[in-house]
C-alpha cells in the first residue's frame, strides 16, 4: 500500500483545511477593517455618501479583499501540504532546453 501524501491523508488535510479557515477569518476581520477606512476616506474627502456608493464599496472592498486573500491562502495551503510536488510535468520531455 502506498502512503497518503499532502491533501490525501485526512490528518493532514483536516490540519490544512483548519489553518485556512483560520487565515481567511482573520483576513475577514482585516478586510472589514479596509472596509471601514475606505468609507472614512470617502466620507471626509466626499463628505454625505449616497447609499448607493456606500454599498458598492463595501461590497467592492470586501470581495476584492478576499478574493485576493483567498487564493493566495489557497496557493499557500497547496504548496505547504506537499500537494504542489505530487503534480506530473507531462510536458517536460517534450519541451527542448535552449542551451
């Protein structure tokens, strides 16, 4: 039998998977955070803020936010569990190496 590697084994998965919930909670407070300032910023260089505005841009902020956030938890998770190493190059015989 072959041993489980990265995001196969449960343990491991179970330890990855709680590491990335608790980054991508705290970068949800961060965001909020973000979120805050942007309004204040607006609010002081615009002065009243239609609720219009103030939605798009919590909105905007906040998803923009954790998108980014998200896929370089994503990223980071994939590379840090080994999962990046178990991937097949098929390509790498046929490309030829310019000396």
């Amino acid at each position: 039998m072959t041993r489980r590697q990265a995001l196969d084994d449960p343990q491991i998965a179970a330890i990855a998977w709680k590491r990335f919930r608790r980054i991508m909670a705290w970068m949800a407070v961060g965001a909020t955070l973000c979120v805050g300032l942007a309004l204040l910023f607006l609010h002081w260089s615009v002065g009243q803020l239609p609720i219009h505005m103030v939605i798009a841009t919590v909105l905007g902020v906040w998803l923009t936010f954790m998108l980014g956030t998200g896929l370089m938890a994503l990223a980071f998770l994939s590379s840090g569990t080994g999962h990046d190493e178990q991937v097949m190059d098929r390509l790498k015989d046929e490309v030829p190496l310019d000396d």
